[in-house]
C-alpha cells in the first residue's frame, strides 16, 4: 500500500471514530447541568471540530486522487463541485448536531414533531451517507465491482439533503408557516414526569424540588424518598465543608422547607455543623469591602430557622450556641465604611430577625 492511501485510510479512520462520538454524544441525550452538561457541550463542540478537519483532509486527499473525476473532466470546476459538496453535507451534520441539543425542549407537535426526529438525529445518519461512499472511492477494487451508483447516488443525496437542511429554517419563516407548539404546562408534564420518575442523582431531585410547580417538587420529593440511604445523602450535604467557601447544605435545607425526614434524631448533629458552616460563611460575607445580597441569600438564614422550628423543634437546646454565634457575626457593626448604608441595612435586617426570633421563641 503506498503513503497517500495509508494516509487516506487513516484519515476515514480518524472520520469514523469522530462520527462515532457524535452519534453516541445524539443518542444518548443527557440531562446533566451545570459543570456536567457544561463539559458535555464542550465535548461535543471538540467532536464537531474534529469531523469537519478530518472529514476536509479526508474529501481533499480523495480528490487528489482522482475519486471525483466522475463529477467533471475540468479540474477547477470538478474542485469547486467537491467543496460545495462537502460543505452542504458538513453544514447539515453541524446543523443537525447543534439542533440535538434542543431535542429534550422541543414543544411542536402533531406530524411537525414526526418530521423534526430525523433532523434531530442528522448527526447519526447524514454522515453515513459520506463515510460509506468515501471508503469506496479509497479501495479501487470495490470501485470496480460496485455499480457507480451505490457511491455516487448517496453522496449527491447527502449534499442535497445537507443543504434542504440548513434552510428548513428559513423556508418556515419566508412561507409563514405556523408551528403548532404544546403550552409550557403539557411539554413540562410530558418530558419532566418520566424524567424524574426514573432520575437516580440526589442532587438533580434537589434541584427538582426547588421547582416554581408543586406537582414537580412533591414527584421529585417522592422519587428521592425512593432512593436507598436517601436520608444518609443528605446528612453528607448537609456536613459538606472543603475549606473555600463551597457547602451544599442549601439544596438540603430547601427540601427540608417543604418535606420531613423518617429520623429526625440523626440529622441534628449533621445541622449542627452545617450551622457551623453558615456562621463562618456569613462572616467572611460580612468582612468583604462589598456585600452582594445573593452572598447571604445563599446561606438561606431565613429557611434554616423554619426548618429547625418545624421539624427539629426538640432539639432546639442543641442548635442554640451556633444560633447565638451566628446572631453575633449579623449584628456585629461593619468595618468597611461601604457596608454603613442604608441599603446594607436593609439587607440584613430580615437575618437578623428571622435569628433573633428564632432564639426568643426557643429561650432556655
């Protein structure tokens, strides 16, 4: 085998192994968030880059090597057929993998609905229509002993079907076509329901829970008190403390604002420390030269005191010396001249009630 077509076969190679990953990255639609779905979309942006260059160099070393010949005897005009080429069958498949993205979201219905699933899942099978006529055109021998247009057929259909593609968008638009689209309630019923039912991360069921829809916060709760040992994952958020300012006791006290626990008793020592955790971080928020009120808003001061009043109101004597500690950090007077406004005052006035209420009515 010489150089060009070792080079040729590893570059199909290096193709297929990126169109794998963009299939598998569409098939497989994920429901993280935040850093999760963040480093989901960036891998997904590296495997998009990754097939355009590869699938170029592939689509140059095939023409170098007379595999468009078919489309034109005249090299400028043959070239400049492969590049449109190329590009209506890359456009599609980057407009298709971008547009996955918005698949779990997507509210049309009727047979509108039916006809967008193949555009969702372009990314799977537009590439087909590529790769397979490319590894054809790289083996002369099959080229031989296959009818021209198995390969040629497929290639003319996947620019075309590229290109159809890209402009469904704008066809929609300039014919003024109306998309019939589910209300926001019926598509939130439809794709959150099964959703959760069968989530298995605690976190992501927190996050549920923190839902503006009761039906949704009490499906997420429901699923959550499913989960083995769901009250042991929840003391370990509630302890979590790495040293800079990082604690997930919030997500628990939220849940814990609307649903009770089976065992009350083994979460005191695990609030204590999270107590511990919202008087250090409310000190630190205090001492900076600038306050924003999401630095207190997230240490749910407010939420805490409901929570140990309704459901943890035996164990008040526990939790006292921390709330005095924690009494202390809100009305010790600020040092930095910026914090002696009136709006900093204001700010804090509802922590500072929501405490010393909370001590008055759970006196020794």
């Amino acid at each position: 085998m010489s150089y060009p077509s070792m080079f040729s076969n590893v570059l199909l190679v290096l193709t297929i192994i990126n169109y794998i990953g963009l299939a598998i990255l569409n098939i497989q639609k994920t429901n993280a968030t935040g850093e999760r779905l963040m480093g989901s979309g960036f891998i997904g942006l590296g495997l998009i880059a990754a097939y355009v260059l590869f699938s170029l160099l592939l689509t140059i070393s095939i023409t170098s090597k007379g595999g468009f010949n078919w489309l034109s005897s005249a090299t400028l005009s043959r070239n400049f057929m492969v590049g449109i080429l190329w590009f209506c069958m890359i456009a599609g498949v980057v407009f298709c993998a971008m547009l996955s993205t918005e698949m779990n979201t997507d509210r049309t219905t009727g047979i509108l609905r039916i006809l967008s699933r193949p555009v969702y899942y372009g990314s799977v099978w537009l590439p087909l229509l590529m790769l397979i006529p490319y590894a054809i055109l790289l083996n002369p021998h099959w080229r031989e002993i296959i009818t021209p247009g198995i390969y040629k057929i497929p290639l003319l259909m996947a620019g075309l079907l590229g290109f159809v593609i890209v402009m469904i968008p704008q066809i929609v638009i300039s014919m003024n076509i109306r998309v019939p689209t589910q209300s926001a309630e019926e598509w939130k019923k439809e794709n959150l329901t099964p959703s959760i039912e069968k989530e298995t991360s605690v976190e992501t069921l927190l996050n549920y829970a923190k839902d503006g829809d009761k039906w949704v916060r009490d499906l997420a709760a429901n699923r959550l008190k499913s989960l083995p040992n769901w009250e042991d994952e929840l003391i370990v958020k509630l302890q979590r403390a790495d040293g800079y300012g990082h604690y997930d006791f919030h997500w628990v006290y939220t849940f814990l604002d609307q649903y009770s626990v089976d065992q009350p008793d083994r979460f005191v020592d695990p609030i204590n420390s999270s107590l511990e955790s919202i008087t250090k971080a409310t000190e630190m928020a205090l001492a900076k030269s600038f306050v924003y009120s999401g630095d207190l808003t997230l240490l749910q001061i407010d939420v805490v005191c409901r929570v140990l009043d309704h459901q943890f109101k035996g164990s008040s004597e526990a939790f006292r010396g921390n709330r005095l500690r924690l009494q202390k950090a809100l009305e010790t007077p600020p040092t930095e001249p910026s914090q002696n406004t009136p709006e900093f005052i204001e700010m804090i006035k509802p922590y500072q009630m929501a405490v010393n209420e909370w001590l008055e009515r759970n006196k020794d």
